[in-house]
C-alpha cells in the first residue's frame, strides 16, 4: 500500500509532498499509477506541512525558518501522529529534486540515499536528523545549501558573485547531525552554502577529485571551480580530519584540523589563517598545510597534521616529513592533547607510539629518547616494555650508548 500524498507534475510525473512521520523505513515507489515520482517537496517528512507554493512564496532569506513557520499561522498543518518520521529513506532513481527542509527534524532517520541526478540539496534538508549516520550523496551533486535552482545555471558563476552564499537561511543543509561522523563529498561538488554543517557532528570530511593524484604540486593553487560560503564549517568544531580522495577512492593525503577551532578569532594575526583550514583545503594543494603547521605552529594542530600527513602522505616533501616526525618525538609527552580517541586503542601514548614505528624512520637514538620520556612521565610498564622489545628486536646496531640518559 502507498502511504504518501502526491501531487502531479507540469510534465504529468508526480511530487511526493508528504509522508507519514511514522518509525517504519520509508520506501518511495519509482511510480505511482504508472507516472514517475520525480520530486520531494519541501517539508515532505517534517512534523508540520504546508503548500509548497505558500513555502515559495512566502519564505525569503535570511528570514529565520522557525520564525517563518511561526508567522506562517492558519498555513501550516501539523501531523496528528508524530513518532518522529521513518528510520531509513530509500528514494527511487527517478527522483531528480528534493526541497528545502524536506527531512526537518526526522529524528529517527538513520540512514538515506540521494539518488543519481540530484544537483541540489537546498538548505535545512537534513536540518536536526540527530541520528542520521549514513548519507549517500551523488556523483551529479554541484550544490549543497542553494534555495534557487537558478544558482546552477552557468556552474557556480552565480554563487561566486556572492548573493547565494550570503543571503541563506539560517538553518544548513546538515545542521545539528549531530550523529553524522564521516562523509564523502563526490567531486562533482562545486558550492557549500551558508551554514551547511553547522552544530553538526562531522569528524572526517572525505573529498573525492578528479586528479589522478592530488596536491603534487609545491606552490599554492587555487581552485576557482570551487565557491565555499566563509561560514559553511561555523560550530563544527567536532571536525578533525579532511581527506583528498584520489580517482580510485582511496585516500591521497590527510590533514589534520587545530582543537576548538572555533574559538579562533579570525583578527589573530598568528592563528587566524586556521580557522579558514577548511575552506582552504578545497583550493589549496597539500604543501601549503605542511607549511602552515612551521609557520602556525600550535601543538593541537601542527601534530595532528604530522599524525595525518604521515600516515596519508601524498606530496609530503622529505623535510616536511622529517620534521613531523621530530614533532612527535619531541612532543611525545602531551600526546593526549592531540591523539584522536581510539577505542579500540585507549592509551594515547601506546598509539602515538605504534603510529611513529609505522613510519619506519625512526632510530635507535629516537626510540631510546621516547623509551626516556616514558620514563619520566611514569607511562605504563606494558609500554615501556613493548619500547624496549622493539628497540632490541628492530635495531641489531644499536650499541648501548642509547641508554646512558635512560
């Protein structure tokens, strides 16, 4: 049985303008009486309604989307039955347009697929989907956060005037996900509006190119495809890593993105440059990022790079590398400042260890300088140990001399 409410199309295919916000996944039929479900309006599985051409109408940035639904009175109707929407969504193929705040406050949706064709998510789609986990976004998306479909038109010319990325809605496509940890952006995107991860939950973002291998490059390149709104990432300071994926999928490099970055106050004439990291990380090539963890030296930051660049290590100079690792080693004391949590790996100092031995760089000497930091700050006997039996076991050539500070 199909529980939604349609609505016929210009060209006779249908919208979806309404399902009900019950627990059970919702399954979008490809057709309903033989036409093509194309559309999702907006609102379509928010717990309160209204016709799309009163949303249209009357709904103008950057009015507040909740002072709207207030104002809107007698327009909006409110679901009888609320037990806060469908788990999961799965939309047909023939879906090519989703509207704005179209999964609003879904707090039970966990998981959900944009289907190939779809250019666009406008603002407050995933708007409060605390739960959501998954998100599949297709290789077709140029935009996330535009309300005009006129945006589209010519790429992102119109957006990189700058109207479309200042005048949003106050609510970002992904705001307050707070259960969305990682996602894959396809290299197809081109445009982050206002707001687009704001309050969410983000801890790695995964950027797909088309470059065989990106950030070969020494110097600064910038990417003028690309239009990325000043205040896409505000309140998400939950995001650490950022990853350039290569052509086939995996991970090229890896940067590594300062603790409460947004307590950074962009005046600062030494710490202001971080706070637009991930901005920049869609233009910049990877050299840049090393040379920002010299010059904008902050342990928060500079050692999650060195955590990062090391292990992804795409275009990674020699010098920048060996300076990394000295960082490490060097700071090896105050790793859980910078050493990302790890359950199955809760001893910070164990697992900084263990990522500097995969580097398969370090000396005898440097070994033995950590198995003396160990010492010192009365790490565990379980580590220590483990340094020691990889000293001996992994430096035939070490002489003894190692151990005259120890």
């Amino acid at each position: 049985m199909n529980e939604g409410r349609y609505t016929e199309n210009a060209d006779g295919t249908l919208t979806l303008v309404r399902w009900p916000r019950t627990k059970e996944a919702a399954v979008i039929p490809a057709q309903v009486e033989g036409r093509a479900v194309t559309r999702i309006a907006p609102m379509a599985f928010a717990p309160f309604h209204m016709e799309e051409k009163d949303f249209v109408s009357g709904f103008r940035p950057p009015y507040s989307f909740n002072m709207f639904i207030l104002m809107s009175g007698g327009k909006v109707t409110h679901e009888k039955t609320d037990e806060g929407g469908p788990e999961e969504v799965v939309l047909p193929d023939t879906v090519r347009e989703i509207g704005a705040y179209a999964f609003w406050h879904c707090h039970n949706l966990k998981k959900v697929n944009v289907p190939a064709g779809v250019k666009l998510i406008r603002a407050g789609t995933f708007g409060e989907c605390v739960n959501l986990k998954k998100v599949s976004l297709p290789d077709s998306l140029i935009a996330v956060g535009l309300c005009d479909e006129g945006a589209l038109q010519d790429r992102v010319q119109n957006c990189i005037s700058g109207e479309m990325l200042r005048g949003m809605p106050d609510v970002g496509a992904f705001y307050a996900c707070h259960s969305l940890k990682e996602l894959v952006l396809p290299e197809s995107l081109r445009v982050l509006g206002a707001h687009t991860f704001n309050s969410s939950g983000l801890v790695k973002l995964r950027i797909a190119t088309k470059e065989a291998f990106p950030g070969k490059e020494k110097a600064r390149a910038a990417d003028a495809d690309y239009a990325i709104a000043d205040n896409a990432f505000d309140h998400a300071a939950s995001l650490q890593w950022m990853d350039k994926l290569d052509r086939s999928g995996r991970t090229a490099y890896r940067i590594g993105l300062p603790a409460a970055r947004d307590k950074i106050l962009i005046a600062d004439r030494t710490f202001g440059r971080l706070s637009h990291i991930p901005k920049d990380f869609f233009t910049e090539k990877a050299v840049y990022f090393d040379q920002l963890a010299q010059e904008v030296f902050r342990l928060d930051f500079s050692a999650r790079m060195a955590l990062g660049r090391l292990r992804y290590d795409g275009a990674l100079l020699p010098e920048y590398r060996a300076w990394y690792i000295r960082l490490l080693i060097d700071h090896f004391a105050q790793a859980p400042q910078f050493m990302p949590e790890d359950p199955k790996q809760p001893d910070p100092f164990a697992a900084l260890f263990s990522a500097l031995m995969e580097t398969g760089d370090l000396t005898a000497g440097d070994v033995s300088s950590l198995i003396r930091t160990a010492g010192e700050e009365h790490l565990s006997s379980a580590l220590l140990n483990e340094m020691m039996r990889v000293r001996t076991e992994s430096f035939s050539m070490a002489t003894g001399f190692e151990d005259l500070e120890i």
